[in-house]
C-alpha cells in the first residue's frame, strides 16, 4: 500500500518514573536476572504508578513531538492513540488527550490493536493527509499494560513496561510511504486479556468475577512474530523497489531480543540495521515502535529524510510493516 506526500514534523515520548529491574522481579516470582536477560534481553522497565493514567504518558508525548515540530494545539484537526490499555472503555483515551491539549478543532479516536497499533495507526492518520482531509494528524501509541499483569506468571511478569511515543503528519511533497498490513484472527487465543469484556457476561444477566491478566503462549506468539514480520519487511522493500541498503534503520517492536535476532537472522542483515532499546524498556505495546524512533532520532541514530522500515506482531494476531521517509 502506497500513502503519497506525508512527513513527519516532531517526534515525542514519555516513560513513568518508576522502574523495575529484574533483580526487582527475583522477589516478586520464580526467575533470575540472568534468565531474564537470556531469554528477553530485558534488564529493566518503566512502570506506572498508583494514579498514573495512559492519557498522562500519552498527553506528555504528544506534547514533546508538537514541541519538536512547533506545532500549536489549534493546529491539529485529528488525534488517534493506538492503545490496548485506555483510561476507560469510553469515552476514547484520545478525546481526553484532545482536552488536556486544548486541540479545540480536532476530532478524535482510539485504535486497539496491541503491539501492532501504532504500525496501524500511522497508516490511518497518513492516508487522512493523502486524502487532503486534514492537514495535520498526530498519531500517538500509549500503553499502561503493567496493570493487567499476573506478578506470579513469570512468562507476562518480566516482558511488559509501560509508555507512550506520538509524532506528528503533514503534509511533504514526493514523500512516499508504504505499508503492509495483515491479521491472523485463528491465533486470536495465544495472547489476550481475560476478564476484560463482553464475553464475561453470563446468560443469567450477571457478571462473571472479572480476572483481567495477560494470558500469553509464548511458543506460538514466538513464531508468529518471526514469521510474520519477516513477511511484512519483505513486502514493503519489495513493493517500494528499493534495497536493505536505502534503509538507515530496521525499528522493530520492542517485544523481545530474541525475537529481533532471528528476524535479522531470516533476513540476513547485520545487527546494526536494526535499532534495540528492549532492554531498556521492556516491551511498551503501541508505544515501542515511537519511543525507539523519537529516542533514535534525538540521538542523531535517525536523522531527516533517512528511510527507516517499522514491523510489529501482536494479539490478534495482527501484524504490520512500513516503509517511511523521515
């Protein structure tokens, strides 16, 4: 899919202060640092406090990417935040985003998509540049995913971290951009949050006890990740017709080292394609695609008109790559 005249005018994100190591988790369940680090290449994650809501990290970095790009709130006509954790089933995390801001004329939704929301999310909000619907969109990806933990089940308690990365479209003559989008809905039941829906309530007219925790498995989320985003890189380098050496950066969902060594591997690219901040921040969701770019682009890692490819795998399962010019 190709999305004609877009760019990227500012690039922000936000972690909560709170950080819990892996020498944190050796008392909370059965694991190790070492075992942590071998298997994830995790060390550390920023997890939110008592109060800490996903619109604050959301509403903070979009304030830093608008900052970046010089962009005033009467400027943004559409918000989205890609988010599987919001404030609330509704109203939609990014309406509240849009008042804290004082983005009077911007409409607003929110996107669930998991870890691959962000991927998504960028799409949608381009193609409402293409389109000349709107001429400015911020795109956000926010995610407090530690409140649906199980802290004993070692498999989801070492991975996740909490955060939120947004940037902001306009309008960039000759830009072009290109995404691959997909989903396979049959491996719907290897990652989800229980006890969060609809399907709790019972024919009886009342409401099962609610067990909201991630339920993972690991072995099959594993290999659809690879499989998947394999897929979806080697569709945009072959769709947009250019090679591995035009890119300047690989950024993958932050999910788990191992997972982003044997994409390089299948895709046989040196390890300094790809950017790696996972052991930093655990894996942030929608958020981990953003956080790495803005913490990449800041650092100079990334700079103006570089091409960089963006893959993501999540529940869904749903899966998606783009292609973008800075």
């Amino acid at each position: 899919m190709k999305v004609n005249n877009v760019g990227i005018y500012g690039w922000g994100s936000c972690v909560p202060e709170g950080v819990v190591t892996n020498f944190d988790l050796e008392g909370m369940v059965l694991t190790s640092d070492d075992w942590i680090r071998e298997r994830t290449g995790i060390i550390k994650r920023h997890v939110a406090c008592r109060g800490e809501k996903t619109s604050n990290l959301a509403i903070i970095a979009l304030q830093n990417a608008m900052e970046m790009g010089n962009i005033k709130p009467d400027e943004l006509d559409l918000i989205i935040v890609a988010t599987s954790s919001p404030d609330m089933l509704f109203p939609a995390t990014a309406c509240i985003v849009q008042d804290a801001i004082g983005a009077k004329k911007a409409a607003a939704f929110d996107l669930s998509l998991a870890c691959s929301g962000f991927v998504y999310a960028l799409c949608v909000g381009a193609q409402f540049i293409q389109n000349e619907a709107y001429r400015c969109v911020a795109v956000i990806g926010a995610d407090i995913l530690t409140r649906f933990i199980d802290w004993s089940d070692r498999k989801t308690a070492i991975l996740f971290g909490d955060g939120a990365g947004a940037c902001i479209l306009k309008y960039k003559p000759g830009n072009e951009w290109w995404f691959f989008l997909g989903s396979d809905g049959s491996g719907a039941d290897h990652l989800k949050i229980i006890g969060s829906g609809s399907s709790d309530y019972t024919p009886s007219g009342s409401f099962q006890k609610r067990l909201p925790t991630i339920q993972m498995n690991g072995q099959e989320v594993f290999k659809f990740a690879v499989r998947s985003m394999v897929k979806s890189v080697k569709n945009v380098i072959n769709e947009s017709r250019i090679s591995f050496e035009d890119i300047s950066k690989i950024i993958p969902h932050q999910a788990n080292k191992r997972i982003i060594e044997s994409v390089r591997k299948y895709l046989n690219l040196k390890s300094e394609k790809f950017y790696i901040n996972v052991d930093r921040f655990g894996n942030t969701s929608a958020a981990s695609i953003p956080i790495a770019i803005d913490e990449a682009y800041r650092s100079g890692v990334i700079k103006p008109n570089d091409k960089i490819v963006l893959a993501a795998f999540g529940a869904g399962f749903a899966f998606g790559s783009g292609l973008i010019s800075l």
